[in-house]
C-alpha cells in the first residue's frame, strides 16, 4: 500500500512537471511575424518607363522680357499676377521725343502725299497739251518746234510725278522707322498669360542686358495653359519611348495624385550628365493644368505608357522577389508560403500575374523585413 501510493505521487509529479515544461515551450516560443500583405485582385496594370532624375514643371510659352533700349519707366501699367492679353503693353520708357519725331515724320509724309497730288495734277495737264499738239502737228495748223515742245515738256512733268511719288514713299518708310523707334521703348504681351515677376518700379533707370551676360528680366510673363514637364530617361528605355504616348505625371506638391499627360518631344540626342549614366530628354504635356491649378516650377516625375491591360490579375510589384517569386500568407496555417509566379506587363506600382497565384491569396510586402522567408510563422500587420 505505501509503495503504491508512491508510485501515485511520483506519477503526479512528472505529470506537473511535464505540463510545465510544456507550458514553458508554449510561453517562450517564437510569436509570430508581423508582415504587410495586400490581396491579389484584378485590375488595370500599365507597363511604364520612368524618368531618372525629378524634372520640372514649365511653361510651353514663357517670355523673359526686358526693353532693347535703355531709360526711365514712365508707364507700368501691370503688377505680377495680372491677366494680360496678347499685345498689352506691359512696360513704357520715357519716350516724348521718339513720339515728336514721329510727328514731325507723319507730317513730312502728309506734306509729300500733298505735293505727289500737285506734281501729278500738272503732268496730267502737260499730257494733254502734248496730246493736242500733236494732233495739230499732224493737221499742220501749229510748226513741229512748238509740238515738240509740248511733248518734252509732258515727259518733264510725269518724271516730276514719278519724283514726287519716289519722295511720298520715303516719307512713309521714315515714319515706319520712327513708328519702330518708338516701339523699342515699350513692352508688349507677346501671347495671352499671366505676369510672374517685376523687376524695375515707375521712375527707374533701367539698362539692355550686355551681350552673353544674363539679368533678370524686367517682366517675365508666363501662359499657365500649356505647361510640360521635362526629364531624362535612361537610354535602356528610350527606344520605346515615342511622341504621343500617354504618360502619368506625379508631383511632390501634390502627393496621391497622378496628372494625365502625352509625350510631345523626345530628344534626338543622348545626355551624358548623369555621372556614367547615359540619358534621353523626353517632354511631356500635362493635360489641362488649370483644372488643377498648376503652375511652372513644381517638381515633377513622369511615367511614359508603354501598354495597358485592363481586368487582369495584379499584384503590388514590391511584393516580387527577384522577379518571379512572392511569399504568400497562409491564415490558418499562420505561416509564409514561397511561390513561383509568371508575370507579364510591369510597373513599378503593379505587375500583371499570368500564373501562380489566385484572387484573394494574400502576398508579403515587406520582404525586406528581417526573419521574413518561406514557412516562418507569421501574422499580418
């Protein structure tokens, strides 16, 4: 009886001894790896080529102005920020004795319109006498000395009227000259835009810069409705790369969102600026940047569309592993599963999935994240 009761008690104490042990192990293993997933799912995926280095957003038309001419502003009828339309003037030099010149050329060329009239006039009166001399010539009723007189004294005044016209002419290519004198003294709009800088105030001197020494403008003018991003694209990519193909255009100032645009210029030539990079400059036109107020300056990325699919399998492309594996979350199991994909058209936002995986299978993002592999226990973020 005592030893069947030991045998009782040492049997309780390996079984105490057992689940605690066990309770142990079940306390001190390993939790679970928190992971990022996102579920696979059917959608639009765009294969894109991308810009290497940030552009920046301008203006398709964007003129830097400053008056040929030096002198005092005398007329600054904008401010920056106005609306201006094309041929407004914008700046005004002191210019009262262009605008006298000018004057005094309209008159002279008033006077010679004038005196084109009375020479003319005259050798019209000079033609007919001619004329009728010569009849009377003919009819021997006057003596050929006198007919002949007549006739030289006709050729004399149409030379005269011809003269005169010469001198009319002249006249008027003066007034153009002063015409285009005064006009160097005053800014004009050369297109529709908006005023971005003012550099001069009413009753400055200003100066024309000196040859191959750039200053700031005196206005600068800008069309915010036409504006382009330009950025280089690594030499690899550029042959697909061609003007009109539709590109998506990202901007720091506005993050989230993507702005449609299309390719109107790829350079014809190859940058080595890139450190041992080689580049090609490509242009791409935002589509109506006032929609979104949009202005020249900001900081741009953009994506050129090389192919479109649409309701196709899609995975996050960070999600890849060299290309063609992905670790998949298995939820009941709780733990990570590598498998093989085919993929197709690519970007760095989505890649198409031709086979390996279904709609709703759960891949890792964050496979970077350290202890993340094949059957490691897991559990998503």
């Amino acid at each position: 009886m005592p030893q069947r009761k030991l045998s009782r008690n040492l049997l309780l104490v390996v079984l105490v001894v057992a689940i605690a042990a066990a309770a142990a192990l079940w306390i001190g293993r390993p939790k679970p790896l928190r992971v990022v997933v996102a579920g696979v799912e059917r959608g639009t995926v765009a294969a894109t080529v991308a810009n290497t280095r940030a552009g920046t957003v301008d203006a398709c038309n964007r003129a830097r102005l400053a008056p040929p001419l030096g002198g005092q502003i005398a007329r600054l009828p904008v401010r920056e920020g106005d609306v201006v339309r094309k041929g407004d003037t914008l700046l005004e030099l002191w210019n009262e004795d262009l605008r006298a010149q000018l004057e005094l050329q309209e008159r002279d060329r008033v006077a010679a319109q004038a005196r084109v009239k009375e020479v003319c006039v005259t050798a019209e009166v000079a033609a007919a006498e001619a004329r009728r001399a010569t009849r009377l010539r003919e009819q021997k009723l006057i003596a050929e000395e006198l007919a002949e007189r007549a006739v030289g004294e006709a050729e004399a005044r149409a030379a005269a009227c011809a003269a005169a016209g010469e001198n009319a002419r002249v006249a008027a290519a003066r007034v153009e000259v002063a015409r285009a004198s005064l006009d160097r003294t005053i800014l004009r709009a050369p297109f529709d835009g908006i005023v971005a800088e003012i550099n001069g105030e009413l009753g400055e001197f200003v100066t024309p810069s000196p040859v191959g020494i750039p200053t700031p403008p005196t206005v600068d003018i800008v069309d915010t409705t036409c504006l382009y991003i330009s950025a280089p694209i690594d030499e690899v990519d550029a042959p697909a790369v061609r003007a009109g193909q539709k590109a998506l255009i990202s901007l720091d100032a506005f993050p989230g969102r993507k702005f449609p645009g299309v390719v109107r210029r790829v350079a014809p030539y190859v940058l080595d600026t890139e450190k041992q990079a080689r580049t090609v400059e490509v242009e791409a036109e935002i589509e109506n940047p006032q929609a979104s107020n949009l202005l020249p300056g900001y900081s741009a990325d953009v994506e050129v569309i090389l192919d479109i699919r649409e309701d196709v399998l899609r995975i996050p492309t960070p999600a890849l592993i060299d290309g063609a594996r992905v670790l998949v979350l298995d939820e009941r199991a709780g733990v990570l599963r590598q498998r093989e994909v085919v993929t197709g058209v690519s970007s760095w936002e989505y890649t198409e999935v031709l086979e390996g995986l279904e709609a709703g299978d759960l891949v890792v993002l964050s496979v970077d994240r350290e202890g993340v592999g094949d059957g490691v226990r897991a559990e998503r973020e």
